[in-house]
C-alpha cells in the first residue's frame, strides 16, 4: 500500500488521520516507539492542515476595497 504524503492529502482526509492516531494512542496497544511515530506525524498533519486553512483563509478574504472605501467581493475563492 503506497503512503501518502500528508501534503498531498485534502484536509477532510488528514483530520481522518489524525482521528485515526488519536484513537491508536488512546487505545495503549501501541509500543512506545509506535506511538512516538504516530505523535510525531500526527504533529505533522496536525501543521500542514493549519498551513492549508491559513491559505484557504487568505484565498476567502480576497474581499478588497475599491476606491470608495466600500468592500468589493471577488466571485469565486480563486477570484475567478
């Protein structure tokens, strides 16, 4: 089974990962070693998906002003 990258992962997947660590830790049936490896990419998800909100949140206030002063929103996420 190929890994993925947790980069190439869409948000609603990395938040199943990390679900799915969260409940392997709690679960104590891991190693020590196991469970340092799970924290560890947990952690990793847990940056990327901040990075990819941050960026989805600057794409949403793409709300500029015009001229007046008065908000103009851009239709579409992307400006498009």
């Amino acid at each position: 089974m190929k890994k993925i990258k947790s980069s190439e992962r869409s948000i609603e997947d990395s938040v199943k990962r990390l679900n799915d660590i969260v409940e392997k830790l709690e679960s104590g049936e891991v190693s020590l070693d196991d469970a340092m490896k799970l924290y560890e990419e947990g952690m990793i998800i847990s940056k990327e998906c901040m990075e990819k909100l941050s960026k989805a949140e600057l794409k949403i206030k793409q709300i500029r002003k015009d001229i007046n002063g008065n908000f103009k929103f851009i239709d579409g996420i992307d400006g498009q």
